[in-house]
C-alpha cells in the first residue's frame, strides 16, 4: 500500500547540511559543517536542569512557560537588548528557536502570503515557510559587506508580502545589521504594513567589538516585530530544544495559542536549566564572546593561508569562504572535494541562495575546541591551493 505524499512536501529535500554530515561521519572526518558545538555546557545550567529533575519538575508547564523563566528573560531583555517586556503577557517559551519561527508563521500568514528572506539566508527559515504554503521572495545581499539596500528592499515587495525575515547576527555570514540598517526595515516594513521577525539566537556571540541590535528596540518596529531568541548557542545545549519568542501582548497571544497546538510546552526541567543560566555574572557572556573570537581568529587565519579567502564574520560562529577559484563546477561539488581530500567537512554556500552567488562560497562553522580546529587548519593544509 502506497500513499501519496502533500502537496506541502513535494518539493522539500533533506538539506545540504545534513547530507555533508553524513558524508563527514562516513570517512571519519571533521565535521566544520554542521552548526554542533562541542563546547561544555556550563555547570549553572546542566546542574539547574538535574535539581529540577530530581525536584519533580517533570510534568507540562504552562504553554508559555513557566514564570520564573519568563521573568529572568525580561531582566535579560531589558539589560541587554533595551527592550522593555511584560513577561506576563510578551514572551512565550517555545520548542527551540525554530518552533518559535514555525508558531509565528501559522499564527499570521495564510497559504500564498509573500515571506521575504534576505540571503544569504537559513536554510531552516526557508524550509519551513515552504512547508507552510507560503511565497519565498528574495533580498539579496552582496559579499563581503552584506549591507541592507533599501531600494533593493523596495523593490523585492510584491503584493501578496507580508513578512520579512532575518537573522542577526546572520547565520551563514555572520553579518550583524546596524542601526542605520534597522532604520530601512522600520521605514519599509511600516509603510508596507509588514510583520518583521528577527531570529537573533546568536546575539551574544559577536566580534571586534560590534554590538548586537534588536531590531525591536529601532523606530516604531516593536509594535510589529516578533524577535526570536533561545539559549542553544549561548550555553551550548543545542538539544535542548528551548527558545522563545517576545513580542507585544496581541502577538504573542496568538503565537502561544499556536505553539500550545504544535508542542504543549517546552522541555519542563530544561526552562529550569535555563533559568539559572540566566543568572550567570556578565562575565560569562564577555569569555563567550572572548573564546568564540579567538575560534574565530584560528580557522579565518588558516583559510586565508591556504586560499580559502574568508569573509570575516561580525558575529554567529561561522565563516563564509571563497572558492570561486578551485576547479570545481559549483559549491556542493567544492564542499564534497574537500572533504574527500582533507577530511573537513563544510556546507556548499548554495545551500544559503537561490542564485547563483553562494556557487563561490563555502562556509565553515567554528564552534569546536581549540584543538579541532587546529587539526582542521593542518588538514586543510593538503589543498597545496
């Protein structure tokens, strides 16, 4: 017996990410590809989730999350992003970051509404608006600056648009939008009355002294912005799975009533881990920033010794590199040649574009020790570019 698979999915495949971890695991390589730290947790938050555990905190929470959690976020919100938020009524703890994004898409768009995406984008973001009927549209940025346009973000709105979507810092670029850029989006996004979501998981994470912006602290965008936060990356608990949303008070309603329909509620012990971690002294988050620059120092230093020119990222833990030079016909190819050739294993930069400018890029993510990374650059070595 056979059935017919939806229309939803016809057109999806299983993304280059993880066909390059496979391949990776299959040789014994190192894998610089997928976004998996291998960093520790730190012991505030694996000790907060094992004292919840063992206190009983086993069973559903409410769908927005619990509240000590909630309040710890809008402390968080207010220190660090200037945000001020009613954690009664403007945050909702959610399954990841990414159940976040797929809540807010089914809580406001319908089939064939317009998503815009500025590439080079995540993959995850574009998968999951497809799987949900809607229209990709596209704003590309150009290397190596990746800087916002506005007459290019004019110009890529269509009638049916409704949204538009982003990562800052960028995961693959690392591109961190400025103020002045945020101001564009205010601009457009009112005049065009569109729903802005700003995905900033990696938002602790930037370099050479640049600082992040929450696009809902720009202008009037908090009125219309659903920001997308978690802790996977600050506190390397990637299977977790627990993130949040924040937004004004009509919005976030409608994302928990969504997110109650499609998760219940996020990991119940783990929103207790995190609690904790939140409570970590500001020192913690100046030495993430610290060794993840350091990381970064390490692997950009080796691409630019063998040929791999990087475009040296503001911030996230990946790095974009040039292979437009190697004798391959495209990036997927460039990425499975390398990994044949020195073990290390990367994503094609076409999984980030639906153009033609990710067939010269590659990108690489850091978020390794030291030592990894290290033994990767001697690898990469083998290339004799």
């Amino acid at each position: 017996m056979t059935f017919q698979t939806s229309n939803r999915i016809a057109g999806l495949q299983p993304s280059d990410i993880r066909l390059m971890t496979r391949h990776c695991e299959r040789i014994g390589g190192i894998n610089l590809g997928q976004g998996i730290g291998d960093l520790p947790t730190p012991p505030l938050v694996r000790e907060g989730a094992i004292k919840a555990i063992l206190g009983g905190h086993n069973t559903y929470t409410p769908s927005e999350g619990i509240l000590a959690l909630r309040i710890a976020i809008a402390e968080k919100l207010q220190r660090d992003n200037a945000l001020n938020v009613d954690p009664e009524k403007e945050i909702i703890i959610s399954s990841g970051t990414t159940g976040a994004f797929a809540a807010t898409l089914t809580a406001f768009l319908n089939p064939g509404d317009g998503v815009l995406l500025l590439e080079p984008y995540y993959g995850y973001h574009l998968n999951t608006i497809l799987l949900s009927a809607l229209e990709p549209q596209y704003v590309t940025l150009k290397a190596p600056e990746f800087s916002l346009n506005e007459e290019s973000l004019r110009a890529a709105i269509r009638p049916n648009t409704r949204a538009l979507v982003f990562c800052t810092p960028s995961n693959p670029s690392g591109k961190i939008f400025s103020k002045n850029e945020l101001s564009i989006v205010d601009r457009v996004a009112k005049e065009h009355n569109l729903l802005v979501i700003s995905d900033e998981i990696y938002e602790y994470i930037t370099y050479d002294g640049h600082k992040h912006i929450s696009p809902a602290s720009v202008g009037e965008l908090s009125e219309r912005t659903v920001s997308i936060m978690g802790f996977s990356k600050t506190f390397s608990i990637t299977g977790w799975r627990v993130g949040y949303a924040v937004a004004k008070a009509s919005l976030a309603n409608s994302i928990n009533l969504v997110n109650d329909l499609l998760y219940v509620c996020a990991p119940a012990p783990l929103q207790h881990g995190v609690t904790a971690g939140l409570k970590a002294a500001p020192e913690y988050f100046q030495e993430l920033r610290n060794a993840y620059q350091r990381k970064r120092d390490i692997l950009c230093d080796g691409l630019e010794a063998v040929g791999l020119t990087p475009l040296i990222p503001q911030g996230a833990y990946y790095v974009l590199a040039n292979i437009a030079h190697l004798d391959y016909p495209n990036a997927k190819a460039a990425a499975l040649g390398l990994l044949e050739r020195t073990g290390i294993a990367s994503i094609p930069g076409s999984a980030f574009y639906q153009g033609s400018e990710g067939e010269g890029l590659i990108r690489f993510c850091f978020a390794k020790e030291d030592s990894v990374l290290r033994d990767a650059v001697e690898r990469l070595r083998k290339l004799n570019l």
